[in-house]
C-alpha cells in the first residue's frame, strides 16, 4: 500500500511540473527556477534614486528575496545564477494607458481588438502590469486577463477599465453613449458586478453624467479617470475625478470660447495650448487644484509624437509587428504629418509634466496605442520614458513615473514597481545602460513577472505580422 501510495505522489508531482506552463505559455519561458541570483547587474530600483553598480538580486519563489552588491550578497545553494554584467535591471513597467485595440484604418470608425498580440508585445517590452484605459470590448479585455492570470497566454498583469463613459458623439461604433446621470451610475454600477477596476469618462460625458459615474465608482473603492473635453481639469478635480490623461494638450479649460459640457474644436485647442504660458496665474492655480484633490495625470508622450511626421524613430521591429495593412496604413498617416508641425505641443505637454511634477503632482505613464498607429504597445511605453528624460527628468525618475508611481496609484506599491526584498519578481533586464544611453531602454533580453523569465525575441517572433489584425 505504501508502495503504490508513493507512486502516486511522484506521478502527480511529475504531472504538476509538466502542466506548471501551458502550451500557450511554455515557448516563452526562459528561466524557470525557484530560486535565481541576477549576478552584477547594474540596478535602477524605481524609488528615483540612482543607479546602484554591481549588485546581485536573488529571486526566490517569485519574490524578490535579496538586493546588495554582488561582493557581500550570498546566492542561497542551488540557485540558478544568470552573469548580467553590463546590463541593467528596472522594475517591470506598470503601464497606465494601456489598449488591446488599435486603429483599423480604412476610414471606417471601428478599432480591432489585439488580444492575441497586444499582451505578448506589452510583457516583451517589459510592461508586467497593465491598466486598460477605456475598452471598447470589455467582456474580450476581462476574459484576456482571466487567461493570462489562469496560465493560459503569455501577457502583463492586467487591470480592467470598463467602457468608455461617453456621450454623443463618441469615436467608435463600439461604443455606449450615455443618456444622463442615470445611465452612467447605471453603466457603472453593472461593470463593476462583471469585475472591472476603474472606468474612465471620455470626451463628450456632461458634469451632472461624470459626477454620477464618480459618486457609483467610489461607493465601491474604485478611481475613475478620464480623457476629458467637454469638462475642464479644474472642473473634473472639484467633481472628485482620480485621474486625467495625456496632460495639457486635451485641457479645454482655457479655451476663450468655452460652453459648459461642450467640447470645443480640438484643432483651435491646441494652438491655443502651444501659446499658453505655464507660469501664467490661470495654469499654476489649475496645477495647484490638480494637486490639492490628489489628481494624477497620465502622460502619454508617444501618442502625440506621433503625429509629428518628422520625430518618432521608425524602428524595424516596430514595422514587423504590423500587418501589412497596418504597415501602409501607418506609413501613410506619418507621411501625411508634416514634420515639426506638432512638435511646438509636444514641447509645451513636456514642459507642463516636468512643472505638474515639481509641483507635488503624481506623475504615471502609459502608451496608448491608438492616434495615427505610431504607438504601438509596449514600444510606446519605452518611448515614453526616453520622452520624459527630455522633459528634464533623470533616467531613474523617468523609470519611477514608468513603474513605482502607476503602483502607487493602483495601490499596489507594496506589491510592485520598486526593486526591493519582499516584492514580486516583476524586472526588466536591459542590455546596455539606460542611464547614460537612453535609447537602451529598448533592449529587453529577459523580462520576470513572477520570478519567472520570458524571452522577448521569441514573443515578438511570435507576433509578426499579426498587430492590427487580432
């Protein structure tokens, strides 16, 4: 009896081990220990404070159990050491504007959803987690984030934002236009019972539909944010909105014309914002509000480039991501911009980030893959941070808006986003060093989530040709 009693155990420990990553997952793994020692690897742990040369980070059942220099750090016996000399370690990105639909293109107002290639494209770019902002196809987004979290797909840790809370006039046949304040506590009030974590207000929802929606979402502890024009940042933060995306560019509140709950032209919008002085008293004060009701704001720097026909770099891994649709589609949109015209904004929403920031402001970042085509997932993120270092920031800071402050705001910084004993595993190992080079933040050799290693050249081989498509 004993006998067959230990057969059984060991057949069901092999079976547990051979089924531990699924057919969907296991290609992708590349380091799948229980214990590791990251040997001498040069460290930028999220907190904004330099980087840390030589040190060694132990991973122990997907937590990080060590960080020193690698001198003085003892690597526990049998654990799978990984030389990183030369290379950098940074927490995984928490991505805070993220998308699983990009443009179609084809002038028909439709987005395709990319739940096959956006989440492997976001986790081989180094974003670990991931908040939707806004979804076109909820139940799709809430069904990708049960396969990822279950083992089934490869992908960052995501935290769904319900539908857009729109009113009419809404960019997408997708989507709900709301009917009044009714329907958006109503709207929210269903989605939350299907298992979103935020929502976010969009461009024509009214004051009386957003102060609904924010009353319902924070009866039940969940922040809503917005990408607002029909109602000013002053406004939004006096209504008790948690959040504002993309920064200056989309604040219609100093618009000489502007009607209650109407969003005007945004083409004179933003030639306004390319004239408007920061250190005027109408900007300090709206930053100070901003900051007084605990607002962050999401920079989305990449999204903007892109309209600038002159300024994204064109990378080769970016075309093979796409279709070749997609492909043509976008080359012909950057064609189309004319080169410096939209970089006098792109330079004021820098300005405005490193002022917001210096000003108390939680600063988060995301990459929204939508405009033109030219953000693409994960890609768009790591531009991001190359973007904020010319907007004044240091790379570690840079890094520490990408990371630690989107896990602060998720309240999840106890959790991820700093490089510290005690947290998950979640780290992006860059060959190179992104603090003297920024561009290296685009050479991910190893991404953990989890203490578990993916490799990203197999998760982009992976999706080839594919973005755009599904």
């Amino acid at each position: 009896m004993k006998s067959k009693l230990a057969v059984c155990s060991l057949l069901i420990v092999a079976l547990s081990a051979q089924s531990r990553f699924t057919p969907g997952v296991k290609p992708f793994v590349t380091v799948d220990a229980p214990v590791v020692a990251l040997q001498h690897v040069r460290v930028i742990d999220g907190t904004g404070t330099e980087p840390r040369e030589d040190q060694t980070v132990i991973l122990d059942h997907g937590k990080i159990s060590a960080v020193g220099p690698s001198t003085t750090t003892v690597e526990p016996a049998g654990a799978r050491t990984i030389d990183l000399s030369g290379s950098t370690v940074i927490p995984g990105i928490v991505g805070m504007h993220e998308h699983l639909f990009y443009p179609s293109g084809g002038g028909i107002p439709m987005y395709n959803e990319q739940a096959f290639s956006f989440p492997r494209l976001y986790l081989a770019s180094g974003v670990t987690t991931a908040r939707t902002g806004g979804s076109l196809e909820p139940y799709t987004d809430l069904n990708v984030k049960r396969m990822i979290d279950n083992g089934s797909m490869p992908g960052p840790k995501l935290y769904v934002t319900g539908p857009y809370l729109e009113g009419p006039g809404s960019f997408a046949a997708q989507m709900h236009e709301l009917t009044g304040p009714d329907d958006a506590a109503r709207t929210v009030e269903y989605w939350v019972s299907e298992g979103v974590t935020s929502f976010k207000a969009y461009m024509n929802i009214t004051r009386a539909e957003l102060t609904a929606a924010v009353d319902a979402a924070h009866r039940h502890g969940i922040k809503v944010t917005g990408h607002l024009c029909s109602i000013g940042f002053t406004e939004a933060a006096t209504i008790g909105i948690d959040n504002l995306e993309h920064g200056l560019l989309v604040d219609t509140e100093f618009h000489p014309g502007k009607e209650p709950d109407v969003c005007p032209p945004q083409a004179a919008t933003r030639g306004e914002i390319a004239h408007l002085d920061l250190d005027s008293a109408p900007v300090r004060k709206m930053i100070a509000d901003l900051v007084k009701h605990n607002v962050a704001i999401t920079s989305t720097l990449a999204v903007f480039e892109a309209f600038d026909g002159g300024r994204p770099p064109l990378e080769e891994r970016f075309l093979d991501a796409l279709t070749p649709e997609a492909k043509v589609s976008y080359l012909g949109a950057r064609a189309r911009s004319q080169a410096g015209s939209f970089l006098p904004m792109l330079k004021k929403e820098l300005e405005f980030e490193f002022a917001f920031v210096k000003a108390g402001g939680l600063l988060v970042s995301g990459a929204d893959p939508t405009g033109n085509g030219g953000a693409l997932a994960g890609f768009a993120d790591q531009r991001n941070i190359e973007l904020l270092e010319e907007a004044g920031f240091t790379c570690s800071q840079a890094v520490q808006i990408a990371t630690a402050n989107g896990a602060k705001f998720l309240g999840e910084l106890d959790r991820i986003g700093t490089i510290a004993a005690g947290k998950q595993a979640d780290l992006v190992v860059i060959d190179g060093n992104p603090a003297a080079r920024i561009a290296d933040i685009h050479k991910v050799k190893m991404v953990f989530k989890d203490g578990v290693g993916y490799d990203p050249v197999k998760l982009l081989e992976s999706v080839r040709g594919s973005a755009g498509l599904h």
